[in-house]
C-alpha cells in the first residue's frame, strides 16, 4: 500500500478543509448552542454542490468517484470543524452507496442523484430499534405484502437526519417464520409516505446540530417497487454497509481528536505557569506526545481499511479495528485536551469541552466498539479454527 495520497485525494482533502475552516467551523459553536437549522441545511447543500454526498459513487448517479480513502479523508477535515455535519455526510454518502449497490436501475436514478446533489438534504439509515441495536437481527419492525403494496408497521430510533431526509432505507421482517436474521428485507421509503410518522427528537449529549430522531411506521404504505435488492437478504446487506460506515466514523473520530489536540497544544505553547510556558513541563509534552502518535496510528488504520475496500477486498475486520482505535483515542484526545486547559477546558469558552461531548458517542454509533471487538475477535479466530 502506497502512503502517499494522489492528487485527487489531496485536493479533495484541502477542498474539504478550505470549506470547513470559512464555513463550518465559524457556526460550529453556535449550532451546538442554538437551533438553526437553515443555517446547517445550507452548508449541507454547499457540501452537495462540491461533490461530498457521493464520494464513493458512480458519476453516472451525480457522485464524485472518489473513492473510499478520499471519503476518509474529506470525513477527517469536515469532522476538524463540525461533528454535526460530518455524520451527516457520512450517512449521506452510505445511502448512496447502499442504493448504489443493491438499488434498481430505476431507483439509482431516482434517489441518489438527489442527494448527491442536494435536492435531498440528507438520507437516512433506518436500523436500530430498542429492542435491536447491536443484535439488528432482532429486529420486529414487519413489512406485509397487500396486493400492489408494502404495508409497514413498527419503529426505528437513534435515525440520523430523520426531520430533513428525502428518503429511508429501511429494514424490516418480510418472514416472520424464517431462521433469525434471515427474513429481512430492505425498502426505500420516501420523506411524506402515508403513516411514516418522525418523533420526538432526541436531546443529546453532543453533535446536537445533527437532528436524531425516533421513526414509526403506522400502516405506512409504500408500493411494491421500494422493495431494494433480493427478498429476505436485507440482513446481509445491513451488515455488509455496516462495514463500510465505520470508516467514515472512524474518519470522524480522527478528525474530533486532532481538532482539539491543535487546540489544546497551541493554548499550552502559550500558557505561562511557574514562569515558563507549559509545553516546558513533561506532563504536557508526554500528553501532546502520545495524543498525537495515537491519532497519527488511528489514520494509518483508517488508510489500511479504505484502500481495501477501494480495492474491493475484505475490509470488515480493518473497518472495524480502525473505527475501534480511532474512535477510542479521539476520546482519549478530547480527554487530554480539556486536561492540558486545565478549569478553562471545562468551559464553554473554549472548544474542547464541545470537542469531547461530540467524541463520545462515536465509541456507541456504528456498532459499539464492544461489538467491534467481537467482530475483529471472531475474524481472526476464524483463521485458527
């Protein structure tokens, strides 16, 4: 594996972090505060307009066919600025790649150019249920067959983008006799379907621009053509992007750390104690010290997990290693961060208090990284059985 990014992934990653310092990272603080949603949709459709809702899709479909190491490290530079906006373009960007992958041709056409585009604010991956987080498989959501229609009823949570997105791809049981995890199906169910209901939204520790949002289906009717892929393999296909996703939150995480080890680190090259800048002191120096060699190991693991699904190899266990160790040494930065501000850190006036609440939850979404760890386990033990 060659290090080095091409061009077109590195101008992709100066594009992504040119537009995140003049545009994100000014509201950033402001949207973490106060609801304005206008303003955060209207950066969304900027991000739309520069080609990153579609970075891993087809250019026939309106994507950028960038591939996965340049969606990385565009999720790294959005994420530096505002955490908010990068899970909505990482979700965004795995919608597309899902239709992309098992949609029809006519329901490529349809949806993804739109949120490629922007026409879509955002797309939403409808999965978790209460009783089915990390078993999705036990999912009770159904979906009956009645005459030219799907007839759903049930519940999502925890929907990214759920008040804003143009279309749904849901899970839900097609077979409620077959063996567990074997009688689901996926659909694509538009924003306004009759009985497509958006709940409350959720208050949140963190990324609180970012609109989280429970989803029922009351007889919620959708006609026999959102039906996307093979009849009762939806499960596969829900573990299958899974994978794919945990690299953008992976990227995510990255991004979250370095921003506030930048900033804790330029605040510590300034603060004076004792007579002497701080950075002069061991503690500081062995915080900046291992904070950075983490984050740097995380971005090789991001690096070794996308240029293998760019290469359309397994990538699930480097996936999910890379989301596992990025996301837990964002944590571990964000700590060290607000540390080395000492009471200031603690503060809304600095950043880095904002920094670790939005790093938290990317230990929990996409897979809990206890999951992670039953995934990495379970592949290599594999090789010794």
């Amino acid at each position: 594996m060659f290090l080095e990014l091409n061009e077109e992934q590195k101008l992709i990653q100066e594009t992504a972090r040119e537009f995140a310092k003049a545009q994100l990272e000014p509201l950033a603080a402001r949207l973490d505060r106060e609801d304005d949603r206008p303003a955060f949709l209207a950066n969304l459709k900027k991000l739309a307009e520069l080609g990153f809702m579609g970075l891993n899709v087809s250019a026939e479909y309106g994507g950028s066919e960038a591939g996965v190491v340049a969606f990385s490290v565009a999720m790294t530079e959005i994420a530096r600025a505002c955490a908010s906006t990068a899970v909505t373009v990482s979700v965004n960007n795995m919608v597309c790649e899902v239709i992309q992958a098992i949609g029809s041709a006519e329901q490529k056409k349809k949806y993804i150019p739109r949120i490629c585009s922007g026409e879509y604010a955002a797309g939403a991956f409808a999965l978790t249920e209460t009783g089915a987080g990390s078993d999705p498989a036990g999912m009770t959501t159904s979906a009956v067959a009645e005459g030219d229609q799907w007839v759903l009823n049930g519940s999502k949570i925890f929907i990214t983008s759920a008040p804003y997105a143009g279309v749904f791809v849901v899970w839900a049981v097609t077979d409620k006799d077959a063996p567990k995890g074997k009688g689901i199906s996926c659909f694509l169910v538009e924003q306004g379907a009759p009985g497509l209901v958006i709940g409350k939204q959720e208050e949140k520790t963190g990324q609180h621009a970012s609109a989280t949002c429970e989803v029922l289906f009351d007889n919620c009717r959708i006609p026999k053509d959102a039906l996307m892929g093979k009849l009762n393999d939806g499960f596969r296909i829900a573990v299958g992007e899974l994978a794919g996703g945990r690299i953008g939150i992976g990227s995510l995480g990255l991004g979250v750390g370095l921003a506030a080890m930048d900033f804790a680190t330029r605040y510590a090259s300034e603060r004076v104690q004792f007579g002497q800048k701080i950075t002069n002191f061991q503690a500081i120096q062995w915080m900046v010290a291992e904070a950075y060699t983490e984050l740097e190991a995380a971005r090789l693991l991001l690096m070794q997990a996308a240029y293998r699904k760019d290469a359309g190899k397994s990538f699930a266990k480097e996936a999910s290693m890379a989301k596992m160790y990025a996301t837990e040494a964002a944590n571990r930065a964000c700590y060290s961060a607000v540390q080395m501000l000492g009471g200031y850190g603690y503060t809304r006036d600095f950043p880095v208090e904002r920094y670790a609440r939005d790093a938290r939850i990317t230990a929990i979404y996409e897979g809990t990284n206890e999951i992670q760890r039953v995934i990495i386990a379970r592949e290599i033990l594999r090789n010794f059985n």
